[in-house]
C-alpha cells in the first residue's frame, strides 16, 4: 500500500474507534454530560487531561519551534508543565471538594455574586474561542498534507467527528474518547522520534540519545551548536531572550495553564479530592513523556534539515523539500543565481510567500516577494518540522500515516475538551444559573447540546477563516487565565477574607491592564512597534498576564481591606473546601 | 456538596484540628513550590549561565534543568505532595481515604 491509502486507512480507523467509543457512552443526565457523573478513575482521568491538554500546537508546532529558537523555547516546556505543579498543589484538590459542574460555579459561589460568575464567564469564553481556532485549522492542515484535501473540507470532516461524540456523549464521551487519543497520539509521537535517535546516535531513548555522541564521536548538542554558529546563528544552547522575558513568559505560561477552565474542570470528574491529586500527577507524567522527547525531535529536525538543504542543489534536494514546496510551506529562492540552496540566519525574503505560477530554472516555484539582502535562500514553516520528520528521516509510509492520525488526535481531542466547557458555560452558568433558574434538568441538557452545536459552527468558521488577529493573540489565552481566572480562584481557597468587591475589582483590573498591553503591541490598530525596545520593564506580550496577576492582587487585596467582609456562610464554605 | 456546617460547627476541638491541619498542609506547600521555582526558574533560568559550565549525559545542565530536568522535577513534586498529605491527613483524621 502506498502512503496515502496507509494514511486513510489510519485516520480512518481512529475515527470508528472514537466514534465506537462515543456510542458507548452516551450521557443521560446534566452530570454526566458536565462531569462524566464524577466516576472516572484517576490513571483514566490523567490520560484525558494530557490529550486534553496537548493540542495541535504540542504535536505539530511545539518541536518545531524548539528546532528554531533552541534555549529560548524552554519557556513553552517548563510553562506548560509547570501549571500542573500549581494546579495539583493549589487548586486542584479544592474544587473537587467544592464538587459542582464549572469553574464560574465556584467563582460565582465563593464570591457570593452574579457580577463575578458573568466576568469569568465572558474570560472562559474569550480563552476557549481563541484556543479552539488554532486547533480546527491543526485538523485542516494535516488533512491537506496527507490526504490531499482542501483545508476547508478537512476542518468539514474533524467538525462532524466531533459534533459525533462531544454532543452525543458530553464529558461522558469526551473523556474516553481523549483517553483513545491519547494513546494514538503519544505512539504517534514516540515512534518516529524513537527511530530518528536510533538512526543518529544508536540511543533508542530519544531524551538520552539527544545527549549522545553520533557516528563522528561528538555529541548532537554539540554538533548542532557547531553548525549553527557555522551558518551565524546563536548555539541551539543559547538563547536571544532576556531574563526577565524568560521569567515572565514562563510564569506567565505556568499560572494560565493552572487557570484554563477546560483543564481544571476535568478534576470535577474524578470520585475524591485524593484522586483529584494523584490524577494531576498521572496527567504530567503522560504529558511529560511527549514534552521531554519534544527537545530530541526538535535538535534531531534542525540538524537533519541543515544537512540535506545547505549548499545542496535544488535539483538534487531530497523529495520532501519539492512536496512542502507544492503547498506552500517551504520556499526556495536563489538570489545568487547559482542553482544551490543556501540557508543561514534572517529572512529570505519578505513576509510569508506568495507564488506566482511560473516555475524558475531549476523547477522551483517563484516568489514575487522582494528578497532581503542576507544570503538566506530558504523559507521554511517550522509547523511542519514535526510532519516532515518522518520523510526527511525516510522513514516507512506506515510511520508517516501514524504521524497523521497522531496529528489529528491531538487537535481533536482539546477541541472537543474547549466545546463542552464552551457549552457548559452557556447552558448552566449563564442559562441555568443566572438567567433562567426555572428551566429543568432535562431543558438544560438540551440547552448543553444546542449550545454545544452552535459552538462547532463558530469554531469551524474560525477554522476556515483564521483571523490574523486572533492567530497572532495564543497568548491571548494563557494571559487572560493568569490575570483573572488563577487568582480568583486561588485567593477564594487561601484567603478567607477575600470579598465580592475586592475579587470582582481584582479581576477587572488585571484584565484591563494585561488586554490593554497584548492589544496594543499585536493588534494592527496602533502601529506599536513590537520589540523588546519599546516593552515596559522588557517583557512581551507573552509575558504580560503576570503583570495583569500581580495588579489583579494587588487591587483584589486593596479593595477588600475596605468593603464589607465575606458572610459567615461563605467563610464556612471555605473552611469546608479546605478539608479534604 | 456537603454542608458547610461540618467545619465551623464542630465543637472547639474540632475546628483547632482543622486550623493545625491546615497549617501542616500550608507548610508542606511552601516548602514543595520552593523546590518547583528553584529548578525551573534558579536553575533553568536565572542560573543557566553558570550550571551550563557543568554537564550532565552529554547536556549543559543549565539547558538540561530547562528542557528535561525541570519536568521531571515537577513530576515527582506532585506525587510526593499526593503522599505526605494523605499522611498528614491520616495523623489529624481528616481526608477520604
């Protein structure tokens, strides 16, 4: 069987699976479509958090952006995992014994107000939205890769699969749907990586062999490094980014994580606050084993790279270089005219490139965009170094397939863990809870499936048409936690004292002061410059949520000293929540 | 949800437990995220330069300490948490377990 029929044959296997999966667990009351009726076993629980969790943007573009930027990507590993450090220490346990359905549930109840459920609310749904965007289009791109689909009709395709089993079986289906995609996309992962090690280092443990000596005796990092300062970039081991940048993005990453609702809500559905903890501990492990091997596939792609394009000829470059080149994501052009590729710091050309029709003298296809003056000649997505692997790797067609339903799993499974707490949000915080308490249980399912629907249509369209802004702003997601959701919560659990006024200002105030700063450097309306020049205190966009936090306390803290003090039955439920 | 009372009214004795419970876990929770910042951001960030004078399996260990061992770090702090409090519970008799 040739690739492509592999390919189908793998993606459409998984898809029976999930949708086999979603028959058998068809949710029948609003606990089970919220929470899965709160049965589910730890080790299970930790496996549907990690595919959860890791998203397209773990599986196809976490190893390629530590390909390109080395050291400075270690704020994406130690932020996305760290959060669960914070979220197993210091939330976690809590709201499992609060034991309702959302995180507005507890916001709303330990702040004893409908202002402050309605504010997390709105930040749940901002978050949710723009995360949910970059995964439909994740579904899109390996369906036009792989099986030569338009990316349109691939987002058609994951839409329907997860209509399938996010409406019918709610958390019920969602969770051991994600536990089934865990378990293809971590093969998916692994397997390639292990065979890339093998074939570099003789170490089949890809965390190992990255710090082992390949054929020629020196180690990779070391080869790595000594190519790329070759070619006039900075060592792999060394980082562009300043300290404080490092810290605040990282901090940043690791508090948004700890705040993202459809992360947290997936500890409402185990059976005890004990199992909402070691659950916590399972998720990172599983997690863990992806985001370590991630460095190892990222060195091993960079220096594959540079060994079959620099200075080869264009006519001689390997097949993989002329596909990626067919649908646009490598870009070749030969400014010195001599029909040999050469690669080397800065942009090639400017902008993302645009083709004409016409093909050049050696077969290439011809930018119309204006060369810069470096002597870069290559333009290269780095989304696609983790689907490129395999091929540049020549491993067999059965890998390339694995990588591809892999793909798909991984975008799948946090769309559909976004949808329901999207649905969730709207059919019993806002519905049920604030603006139609008289509806029944059965009206709020209904409620939860409708809304569910229409929250597929908009993240399809968004997935068909990616705004720029939006695209732009991930950032937007893990600053808006850090700034409103983390600290709301966190000082509802250990700070008794903590009242309405103070809580909902707090919130306020770190979202205004962190939407203010990501709006004015990314959005176009302004014309800000976006370098760490013009930065306050040197910290980027990214990074910003952390300044939002430390205002969101420090207003929280400010208010409360004078407003009235928290009833004593909220007091009451915090020293309930406290005890395990 | 349990009723709210279960905490603040129980007798005297029982609310100095909850409190001395509490403070035990607020403890062990200090002294777990010191060890969380100090690998990830002492040794992966704010001391990279010098660790990475060192080397570990072939790593710098300051980029080892950002890119593998900080993970593995976290790993282990949220399963010794999950087992010095149950502990800590089983001593005050509080916990589900």
């Amino acid at each position: 069987m040739d690739t492509q029929a592999l390919t189908y044959l793998f993606v459409g296997a998984s898809f029976a699976l999930y949708i086999g999966i979603a028959i058998w667990s068809r949710a029948g009351s609003t606990s089970e479509f919220y929470i899965a009726g709160g049965h589910v076993p730890p080790i299970a629980n930790g496996m549907a958090t990690a595919a959860d969790w890791m998203s397209a943007a773990s599986f196809i573009s976490m190893a390629g952006i530590i390909a390109f930027s080395g050291y400075d990507a270690s704020v994406y590993l130690m932020g996305w995992t760290g959060g669960y450090v914070l979220l197993a220490l210091l939330l976690a346990p809590y709201l499992r014994k609060f034991g309702q359905f959302t995180v507005p549930d507890f916001i709303g109840e330990r702040y004893y107000s409908r202002v402050a459920r309605v504010v997390a609310v709105i930040c749940l749904i901002i978050i949710s939205f723009t995360y949910i965007a970059g995964q439909m289009r994740g579904v899109g791109v390996v369906f036009s890769r792989f099986l030569e689909l338009p990316i349109a009709w691939g987002v058609v395709v994951g839409m329907g699969i997860v209509f399938f089993y996010a409406v019918l079986g709610g958390m019920k289906g969602i969770t051991y749907t994600q536990v089934a995609q865990y378990c293809v996309l971590i093969f998916a992962y692994l397997v390639p990586a292990v065979f890339i090690s093998f074939m570099f280092t003789g170490n089949p443990i890809p965390q190992l062999g990255l710090g082992s000596a390949g054929v020629d005796g020196v180690t990779i990092l070391k080869r790595l490094d000594g190519a790329l300062v070759d070619l006039g970039f900075t060592a792999f081991t060394d980082g562009t980014k300043s300290k404080i940048d490092l810290f605040a993005i990282t901090l940043a990453l690791m508090v948004g994580t700890a705040g993202l609702p459809h992360v947290i809500v997936r500890f409402f559905t185990v059976p005890k606050v004990s199992d909402a903890r070691k659950s916590a501990g399972y998720a990172l492990v599983f997690i863990a084993l992806l985001y370590t091997t991630a460095p190892a596939v990222g060195a091993f792609a960079r220096l594959n790279f540079i060994d079959s394009v620099h200075e080869k000829t264009y006519a001689a470059a390997p097949e993989w270089v002329k596909t990626w080149e067919d649908i646009g994501l490598i870009a070749w052009t030969d400014k010195n005219a001599d029909g040999v590729i050469d690669y080397g710091p800065g942009a090639p050309f400017e902008g993302r490139p645009v083709f004409s029709e016409a093909r050049g003298a050696h077969g290439e296809r011809l930018l119309s965009n204006p060369a810069t003056i470096n002597a870069n000649e290559i333009f290269v997505d780095r989304d696609i170094m983790v689907l490129a692997n395999p091929e540049i790797a020549a491993l067999p067609g059965w890998v390339i397939a694995l990588v591809a339903a892999g793909g798909v799993a991984a975008a799948l499974s946090t769309a559909a863990g976004l949808l329901l707490v999207i649905s969730t949000a709207i059919s019993h915080d806002l519905l049920k809870k604030t603006f139609r308490p008289q509806i029944t249980e059965k009206t709020e399912l209904m409620a939860a499936r409708l809304s569910a629907v229409a929250a597929i249509l908009v993240a399809g369209y968004l997935g068909v048409n990616p705004p720029g802004f939006v695209a732009q702003v991930v950032a937007l997601a893990f600053g808006l936690a850090a700034c409103s959701l983390f600290p709301a919560i966190l000082m509802g659990i250990f700070f008794k004292g903590m009242n309405r006024e103070g809580a909902v200002a707090g919130m306020i105030g770190g979202l205004f002061v962190t939407l203010s700063y990501i709006i004015y450097f990314k959005s176009p309306w302004f014309g800000a410059v976006n370098t760490a020049d013009h930065w306050l205190f040197g910290i980027s966009p990214e990074g910003f949520g952390v300044v939002g936090m430390a205002v969101n306390f420090a207003v929280a803290f400010g208010v409360s000293r004078f407003t009235a003090p928290t009833p004593g039955a909220v007091r009451a439920l915090v020293d309930n929540i406290r005890m395990p | 949800m349990t009723s709210p009372i279960d905490a603040e009214g129980g007798s005297a004795k029982d609310r100095d437990n909850a409190a001395a419970y509490w403070k035990e876990n607020v403890k062990l929770l200090a002294i777990l995220l010191s060890i969380w910042f100090a690998v990830s951001f002492g040794f992966g960030i704010l001391l990279v330069d010098v660790l990475n004078q060192f080397s570990i399996g072939g790593f710098p260990l300051g980029f080892w300490f950002a890119q593998q061992g900080s993970i593995i770090v976290f790993v282990i702090l949220i399963f010794v948490y999950a087992a010095r409090i149950s502990k800590i519970e089983k001593r005050y008799g509080v916990g589900d377990q």
